[in-house]
C-alpha cells in the first residue's frame, strides 16, 4: 500500500443551526478544506461522506452546491463513527492506488430530528427496557467505581479539563469553565453521570482532503501522514465480559499501533470518542495509555491535561465541542492535524508529531459497538 | 488489482412484509448466500450493507442475528444504487488485497415507511416545484416521442416483457401478465407514464459473497469473476443537455466495456434500472445495445427478451420483481449470477456467459442522478 497525507482539513463551528440546509453546513466545511489543500475541486476524483440521518445522497447535495459533478460519491454509515469510516475509505482509495485526491465528509443536522437522548428502535429489545446510551455508560461507571475504587469526582474531572479546553477552542459548542463542583450537581441523567458529564447533540460538518504523496509533494504542505487506519464492530458479549472494558476499542488501538510501529508512549495527541465522562476513563485503559484500573489516578495526576504527558481531547471532545454524530470523526481529524501543524493557539500542544482518533459507533444489542474507528496521524 | 469472484449469491421474495424486522429480512439473504457460497460465517472478513431508509448500523444488526462479529462492517448508501456500492466495495476490498472473503449486502424496509410515490426532501426546490421521479421519466418518455416518433405502445412493451418474465421468477413481486392493452389503460400517474409502468416500492433482500481466486479455487465453485465495476454520480446538467441521454450510464456503461475488454455485443443478460418503462428503453440506447433513437424498434423486434440478441431484465426488473431499493442492485446481482449458473429454469437464457447489471440512484437538483453503477459479470 502507498503512502496517504492529510492535505487539508475544514470544519465549522459545532452547535444548533436549525435554520440552515445540511448541504450548506456540508458545503462550509468542504470548501474550507478544498482551500486549506489547495486543490482545484476539479482535482477531487472520489468522495465519501459520513452521516447517521441526513437522507439519502448527502455526498451528492452538498458536492452539486459547489459545482463538483460525475465522480465517484458514497454515503457511508456507521453510527457515531460514520465520519471515521469516511475517512477510512479516503484514506484507502489513496492508499490502494485507485485516486490521487479523494475527499473525506462528516456531517449532521440533528437540532429538527432529536432533542436529548437517541430513542430505541423497535426492533432493540434490551433498548426499549432500558438500555440505551445513558443507561450503558451510568452501568460502567457504577462497575468501575466498585472494581478499582473510583469515585465520581474523578468522572467529574474528565468533563472539567474537556470544558476547560473548549474555552480556547472558537469552534466548540460550550465554551464555559465549569467546576467539578458544578458538573457534580448538575441535574442527574442516570445515576451517577449527571447533564454536564454527557456529550450533546450538535449540527455540524468537516472535512478532509486526502492526497498521495506525489500531490503532497506537488502542493507543497507540510506532509502529515495517515500511519494507520483500523475499522471493526465490537465484538459479541460473552460469559465473562468485562463492563468495564471496550474489547473493540483494545483490538482497533493495538492493531493501529502496529500498523504505525509506534506505542500509546508515543502520542502527544488524542482526540477520542467521550460520548459521557466515564467513556473517556475508560478508553485511557483501553486505549493503553494506563494499566487497566487506573484511569481514575491517570485523570487526577493530570496527565490527559494539554501540558500533560498526552493531551487528550484538547478540542474540548465530545463533552465541550458537541457531537454531530457523522461529523464527529472527521472533527477528530480536523483538530488532530492542526495540532500536528502547531496552528491551535491556545490550545495547543507543544511540538506535538503523533496524535490519534478514535471514535465509537453505535451499539447493538449483544455487541459492545457496532463500530470503532482508530486512525494515527504523523507529521 | 486482483480479480474478485462471485461465490455465493442470496435473496428474499421481493414483496411487502410489514410483519418482519429489516434485520430478519437481511439475515435471510445473507445465510442463503453464506451456505451457497459453501464458506464458513466465521471466514467473512469485511461486510457492507446498502440500504436507504434502514436506520442506523443495519449491517451490524444484521449479522449480529447470525452471529457474525467483530469485523469491518460500514453501511452504504447512494439512492437506488446503494446495493451496488455495497457490492462495488466487495469487490474492491478483494480486488485491492484486503480480504480474500467478503460480504455485501442489500436489504430495504420500505412498507412501514413510504406508500406510491417518494416525496421530494424540504431542500429539493425542484422537487417542491413538481419535478419529481415520474414527471422527470414522464418529460424523459415526451421527449423521446417528440425526438424519434416513440409511441406510448413502445414503452408499453417494456412492461409487458418485464411482466412476461417475472411470472417465471417465483422471488418476483407481481407474477402476472399483463396485456399492452391493460398497461396502457391501468391509471395515469404522469401523462404518459400509466401504474403499470411504474416500479413498486418493495421489501427485501439479497446478498452475495465475494471472494478471492484463492478461494474460488479452494471453494471449487464455477468461477463468477467481476470483470469490471463502475460507481459515479451524474453530470451536471449543461445547456445542449439531451433529456433522453443518460450521461452517467454511457460514461459508466463506457468505462465497464473497457475494464471488462468486451463490448455491448459480447453481452448475453443484463439486470438494469428499469424503474419507468421508458427507463429501461432510453438505457438500450445508453448502454450502446442499439443507436440513439432506436430504442422503440429494438423492444418492437424483441431483441430484448429472452431469447433475443440480449436477454434484459429476465428476472422481471424492478418493473416486476419490485423496487427495495437499498436491495436492488444486488437483486440484480443474484440474477445475473444465477442466470450464468443456468439456474434459472424457465427464465433462463440460454448459454449466458457474459452479464451486466445496471443501477441509478437519486436525482440531485441540477443532476441527472446521484449514482450510477454498472458491473460486468463473467463465467
């Protein structure tokens, strides 16, 4: 496989933007990202567009709004990692020779679909009697707490630093401070993860133009590299599953660091999926950032701050920057490599070279996710 | 890239089944196409799912009922054409070297969801204005009257060949046949476009299993290799656009000859997107099997049925078999595949070696279609 460079990014500001099309909050994005390149939307030979509840050919909307015909366009749909999986395929359609410059979509409109939690569908059993997100993540908190000793300060913590980095961030949806204190007495959503310690539903786009390394070199950017990408469901539940773990978030993690030949020792930045406080504590274990059980002492020594041993979340994550389901991966994406281009300001995350993405789709009853997307960038 | 063969195929009746859960309906294909393929669930590497109006991770819902887990699972989407994408990406992962098994799946629930007519989205200002599937294939058949001398008894024809067919198809939706005389004078829907010209909205399923020539070898099937695949989204409307001219089917039937190193002549089945009777005439015309303007003499000479130069449509095409329209592009698939099998008993066109299948997804305000895939089938 050939070599894959992230040319350049776009994304707008996440929050409610109930008035505007989905292909015109696409489109923003799109075009910033085809200006950042600087490619000609002529050069764009395949695209792909990540979204849970658009409609069909939102690929082909926003692309007609901005004179982009006759191409190869695909939808792609993996719940909250549906923009990860856009990506994903960018990413592949260079890497397997068949393009030289192919675009990456992750967009949403969810302010006139949904207001608060995703409902069950009626074919989700243990969804209707109960098991939804809320419910999921309200579980692993009360397993972690009893098996390692957490208390819910330390969930509380992950929101803190996540809402603290979000202040410095102009394209986050909450950019006000809150003290532990203030996210501890929130109103309760499902004991013991309280309003403030969960993600929020968000409109919103970004994309990424992914290019071979014969038109990075032509263009002239800094070449920031795709070093590794892993797509997988999670895997069925069985008789000793651990709560506490996300085995598709173990498995996606361990084959990316492969794939790139670097360790989680490595990373100076981490964009990952803390759809609730808890997700994020979790996901340092998963991710191998920590021995299992000590994500609670990995948040309190401050070693996901930005001037800590790797920043995680510095865009403000899902907690502070708004989840736009589809568009949630390439955000990721978006701050990632803008971290890596040191263009973050105050947010930034000195000398960062490494940094990774991973976001978690959906969930199907018996499995753990129906989708976990791992992608590691390089400059 | 490698060459991808067809080793399993599967599908539903196409029909209304309010009853059953999208996943059933799937899950029912893809065991059919498992256990045809002869491999084991647990050798499946990869899987896409095309469907439309599914809702969130259908594939992993899917293959959570027969087990299957853990792997890259992503859902595609691309109107009418999403089957076929799902297809084109199996391919492509085994082309590429990914996989050397893999699945594609198409499947679509729309009974509980849409009755006659798909309705135009709140930001298709066209659609608003009228300019909806039937008027567009209505103004498409005017034009070619006025163009060619077409008369309304040519499209009516189409239909009644397509009917012909499906009685013989025991998964087609409606077996019945249907006299010119009835086709003409069933209800109008748009002038000249009567019901039985029309395709049905439909449930169901169908699924194929593409693997590797490793594993062909290994499975000892009769080798189905996928000789060309071709996915784009139309052209954008210019100022000498014909209406009667489908530029993404010539430009992708073009592009699949030439991948395939065959031309319209060397073609013994094709399954195309016949969602209007005068769909399928124009397409004689854009897929090169007679010259422009002579589509009417090529169904008048039935050089299209069964046993004429080039069997189209045998299975009853989406005029007759039903329109799923995630499922679609795979039915065809399954049809053409058994068709070079010479499983088709009382349908089956004699000695078929070479098929193509043909598929058209959406309509985009200001292009002609949102996708548009063509794959070139070979024993």
């Amino acid at each position: 496989m050939s070599c894959a460079f992230v040319a350049g990014v776009g994304m707008t500001r996440f929050g409610r933007f109930p008035e505007r099309f989905i292909k015109d909050i696409g489109a923003e994005a799109v075009l910033e990202a085809i200006r950042d390149a600087g490619v000609n939307p002529a050069e764009i030979e395949v695209a792909y567009c990540g979204h849970t509840r658009g409609g069909s050919t939102v690929c082909q909307r926003i692309l007609n709004e901005i004179g982009i015909s006759g191409i190869e366009m695909v939808n792609m749909e993996d719940a909250c990692a549906s923009g990860s999986a856009a990506f994903r395929y960018a990413y592949l359609a260079v890497a397997n020779g068949m393009a030289d410059v192919v675009l990456a979509i992750g967009v949403e409109k969810l302010s006139d679909k949904i207001k608060g939690v995703i409902p069950p569908r009626k074919d989700d059993l243990e969804g209707l009697f109960g098991r939804i997100m809320p419910s999921v993540f309200a579980m692993i908190a009360k397993r972690h707490m009893y098996q390692y000793g957490t208390k819910v300060e330390h969930f509380a913590l992950v929101s803190y630093k996540n809402h603290l980095n979000a202040v410095k961030n102009p394209r986050a949806m909450y950019r006000k401070e809150l003290s532990v204190e203030e996210i501890l007495n929130s109103p309760v959503i499902c004991e013991p993860i309280t309003l403030y310690q969960c993600t929020a539903n968000a409109d919103g786009a970004a994309a990424a133009v992914v290019v071979s390394e014969r038109k990075i070199k032509q263009l002239g950017k800094l070449p920031v590299r795709i070093a590794a990408s892993v797509l997988c469901a999670g895997g069925a539940r069985v008789e000793d599953w651990d709560y506490t773990v996300s085995l598709s978030t173990v498995n996606a993690s361990r084959r990316a660091y492969e794939e790139a030949g670097i360790g989680p020792e490595d990373l100076d930045v981490i964009e990952l999926h803390d759809c609730f406080s808890v997700a994020e504590l979790v996901h340092y274990e998963n991710l191998g950032l920590c021995p299992k059980g000590e994500g609670a002492r990995f948040i309190e020594e401050k070693r996901s701050y930005i001037n800590g041993d790797v920043a995680v979340n510095p865009s403000g994550g899902l907690l502070s920057k708004g989840h736009p389901l589809g568009a949630t991966g390439l955000g990721q994406v978006y701050e990632v490599v803008q971290q890596l281009r040191g263009n973050c300001g105050e947010r930034q995350v000195e000398n960062a070279r490494v940094g990774l993405t991973h976001t978690m789709g959906g969930g199907v009853s018996g499995l753990e996710s129906g989708a976990c997307a791992v992608h590691i960038l390089v400059r």
